[in-house]
C-alpha cells in the first residue's frame, strides 16, 4: 500500500484527479484546496458547480482548520457512528470558492479506510470525495460498475481493491445548521 499511497499523493500534490476507493462508495476525488482540480470534477461529472461536493479528513483535528466553527455534539455524534458518517457543517473556510455550498456549508465524512487515512496524511490536507459517476447516472457499488468514460477521464485510477465485489453502502448523512440544530437526511 505505501507506493500506492506514495503515487497518488504526488498525482494529486500536482493538481491531479484520481478514481479511488473510500470507506462507502468509489469516488472522484483531488486535494480539497485546489481550485482547478475541483473544477475538473464538476467537468467531469457534467455536474454544476452551484451543487457542493464532499470532502474525506482523516481525523477530527483537522476540523478546526477548515470550519469557522465545530458544532456541540458533532465529536460526539462521529465517536459513536456504527457506520461512515457525513456531517454537513455550517461556516466552511480554507476552501477554494468553488466546493461549499452556496450556504457556505460543506459535507466531511472522517474516513475510517486505511487507504484513504493514510493517503489524506500523506497529502496534509482533505480529499474530495464525490460518487463516480456522470451526475444523475446511478452511483457504482463496485469498481467493475464505474463507466469507461470516468476511468478514461481521470489521471489516476487508484490500484487497490479493485476486485471486491461486496456493494458498499452510502453513508449516513446528518446536517448541522447555524444554530446548531440536527437533521438527519440519510440514516
């Protein structure tokens, strides 16, 4: 796993776009920060760029450099998940303008893959993470599902459980709004 992590982590410090595995589904994703790599996604995906994408961090300390602030009960709400866990924050910052929500709001999920924690730390900074597939196709379960198109289009198809046959499973989705308020939108 270290020269695959070691690989992409330079494709994507060169403002690469890889097709990889994550704790859920396969995902599109670059680094985070990256303007233009961001943009490339919503290129790719066919998908506007008014609807916000998703962002993997590899722990919960890295929560502060990218929210104004961490919502009461978040921590505690990720320390008990039974399963991958997306929380859509309010107050996003140290994001190029083009991946929060109009709202200023943005979804992480803390990712619990070996892969992906390890290739975030090697990186130093959050890895969008959007399904991969041409926006409104059905979202693959498997890497033999992802169309030719998407694995044609990215600079790097990530070259690690490729052959798992196992659907995985869409996370859970909870929002915080800026009162602090919960909503869960996908249990």
């Amino acid at each position: 796993m270290d020269e695959i992590v070691a690989k992409t982590a330079g494709i994507l410090r060169d403002g690469g776009i890889i097709l990889y595995p994550t704790d859920t589904i396969w995902g599109i994703g670059c680094d985070a920060t990256n303007h233009s790599a961001v943009q490339r996604i919503y290129h790719l995906k066919q998908r506007s760029d008014r609807k916000s994408m998703l962002v993997l961090m590899n722990e919960t300390a890295m929560l502060d450099n990218y929210l104004f602030k961490v919502p009461e009960g978040a921590l505690d709400l990720l320390r008990f998940a039974e399963k991958p866990t997306t929380i859509i924050y309010p107050g996003a910052r140290n994001f190029p303008s083009n991946l929060p929500a109009l709202d200023g709001s943005i979804g992480i999920r803390i990712t619990s893959d070996p892969f992906c924690s390890r290739l975030i730390k090697a990186i130093d900074k959050p890895l969008v993470s959007t399904s991969a597939n041409i926006s409104g196709s059905p979202s693959p379960a498997i890497f033999r599902e992802i169309a030719e198109q998407i694995k044609d289009q990215v600079d790097y198809v990530v070259d690690w459980r490729q052959h798992e046959e196992t659907p995985a499973l869409p996370s859970t989705i909870i929002k915080f709004d800026q009162q602090g308020e919960m909503v869960v939108l996908r249990p």
